[in-house]
C-alpha cells in the first residue's frame, strides 16, 4: 500500500475548517445577548449572516436541541449546533500566473509567494492561487501528483497577505517525505516582520498554547502554556532593527500554528504593522507633529501585514542535500522601512 502524504499541524487545522459540514458552538459564560444570526456570522469560518439566516430558516441551526427564529437572543452557555450546505468544489484548472521561482529541481520548486495570493483554492477563492499557478508550470508533470485535487504538491502554506518562500512537491513521493520532515520539525523557518515597537528583551523565546477565540472563532488567541485550552505554539524572535517606536524582527518558527507569528506577536505587546485581525492597523499618536498623518501613510503603503517568509533550510527528498534559500525583502516591506527611518531621521 502507497503511504499516504503526512500533513502539517497546520494543514491539518487547515483541513478542519474546510471539510465539516456540521459543528457545535458552546456561547461563553460572559457573553453578552445577541442575536444568533449576528453571533454565528462572526464566529463560523467564511459564514455570512445570509447564510446563517437560511440555515436557520432550513431548521439546520439547533439551539440546545430546538429550532430558534433568526432573532433569538444568545444565552451564556447555550449550546449551538450549526449546519451548512456548501456547494461541491469546482475542479482545479491551470492558470498562467507569473510565479517567482527561487529554486527547481525534480522534486521540487521553492516559489517567493507574492503579498495577496491565496495558496490554495477555498471557498471564496476558486481562482487565481497558487495552486492553480503551479498546474499550470507543472503541465503534464502535475500527473505524477496523487494529492487532494485542491493541494497539487502544496506541504505547507502562508496566509494570503504573508510573503516569501514556499516549497511545492512535483511528485507524490517528494510530497510524502516534505511532509514528513515538517510534521517531525526537522525544516527551518525564519521570517521577518516590521512591528509597532520594540520587543522587551529585544530576544527571547513566546511560549503560550494558541487556540480559536471564544468571542469570536475566526480570530486565533493565547492560553496558558499548562492550560488545556489550544495547542503549544513556540516562536524565537530576535530585534534586527531597534526604529524606537517600530523594529524589524527576525522570527523562527519551532511550531506551527494557524496565525502563530501574528499572535504571538500581538501577545507581547507588538503587532505586525498593517495586520488587520491583530491590532496592526489601530492609528496612534507618536511624540512629534502630525505623528497620526504619519501612521496613516505608513498603512496606505503596506495594506497588509508586514510578514515575509525569509528563509527555508530543509533536506531535498531524494539526495537529501540540505538546502537553504533566502527571498529578500519585498518592496512594501523596504518602502516602509525607508519611510520610518526617514521620518524619524534614522
């Protein structure tokens, strides 16, 4: 029997959000009343409140076990068992979309993944990844792949807005032993972020457990590192760049988490600049004139957060030969760096 492909932490987290049709909420005891159609809309990946409506009106959303109306007022620790009909997905087709590839070899390519590109087909976004961009390159090629249709040689992934570097097997057996070497951690990962201060030490270890939000389960958070709730998460960060009231800092990645980076930096009190979903976006005063203008021009030209896959270290599947590339900052990265250290006079 053909080993089947091992996934990542991360792709498997990727995989619960995309395959069950059914799920069960608890409200939080601290939940405020609100409407369940409000509540589901904020708290249900890729779920709009249109949706969440005819759901309820289908009797496909139960509240401790009965029907409810779309005005029902959420109680604190009412049990929420929701149900969604999607629509099959359509099959993947091969696109010609430039591609910056960094490295290619028989087993495999190492593409600089550019701000705003989807890796892989969702829903919302049947088009125009990645993926559809690597069939494409792979042409006949892409047969010696017997990964999920919607995955053609992806082993792990990058968040939309994220740059950099990404490794794509060509064939089903480069897949199975990529994957094996990021399920067992033996590939490095170093990215660079410019953050809204300076992490206090500029290095150190972020140990917490990650999990999806009780408020709002789009939204990745904290816990305890002993607690039960979430997963370990492990992040190394390291401060290149001291630009007093922003930094450039080098992050390793030891676990990988759905968002890690992006909380775990949050968590310490410095969030990526430009990242919506983790307080990166939020304008504030800085001590000289028209210090908010400032910011403001600082979001308008990176309007998204400033993450970038940097560099991966990893072991060729058929050799074995350790290989490391790096993709040098992307040119919103640098434009906002050059613009802090100009204003701020640097």
């Amino acid at each position: 029997m053909q080993n089947q492909p091992v996934k990542s932490e991360q792709e498997e987290q990727d995989t619960e959000r995309q395959e069950p049709k059914k799920m069960t909420l608890q409200v939080a005891q601290t939940q405020k009343p609100m409407r369940i159609d409000v509540y589901l809309a904020q708290q249900v990946e890729n779920a709009t409140r249109n949706k969440v409506q005819e759901a309820i009106s289908e009797h496909r959303v139960l509240v401790n076990g009965k029907t409810v109306k779309a005005n029902y007022k959420i109680k604190s620790l009412d049990s929420i068992e929701i149900t969604f009909l999607r629509p099959p997905a359509p099959e993947l087709a091969p696109e010609n979309i430039p591609v910056d590839i960094v490295y290619e070899d028989e087993d495999l390519m190492v593409i600089n993944k550019a701000p705003g590109m989807v890796v892989h087909p969702a829903f919302g976004n049947w088009t125009g990844t990645l993926a559809n961009a690597i069939l494409y390159h792979l042409g006949t090629d892409a047969e010696k792949l017997d990964a999920s249709e919607l995955r053609p040689g992806i082993v792990h992934r990058l968040d939309k807005n994220t740059s950099g570097l990404i490794i794509v097997a060509k064939n089903s057996i480069a897949l199975h032993r990529l994957a094996r070497q990021f399920a067992n951690r033996q590939v490095e990962k170093k990215y660079q972020a410019i953050v809204r201060g300076v992490p206090d030490p500029h290095e150190g270890i972020v140990k917490t457990n990650i999990g999806r939000s009780t408020r709002d389960r789009k939204v990745m958070t904290c816990y305890d590192f002993e607690g039960k709730e979430g997963k370990t998460a492990i992040t190394e960060y390291r401060v290149q760049k001291n630009l007093h009231y922003f930094s450039l800092v080098e992050l390793t990645l030891h676990t990988g988490r759905t968002h890690q980076i992006r909380v775990h930096l949050q968590h310490i009190g410095t969030p990526i600049l430009g990242d919506e979903t983790y307080g990166g976006t939020a304008i504030f005063k800085l001590p000289f004139s028209k210090s908010e203008s400032f910011v403001k021009n600082l979001l308008e030209l990176i309007p998204r957060q400033a993450l970038h896959a940097e560099s991966l270290t990893f072991f060729q599947p058929t050799t074995h030969e350790r290989i490391s590339l790096t993709a040098p900052l992307p040119s919103d990265m640098l434009a906002a760096l050059e613009k802090i250290e100009k204003v701020l006079s640097l």
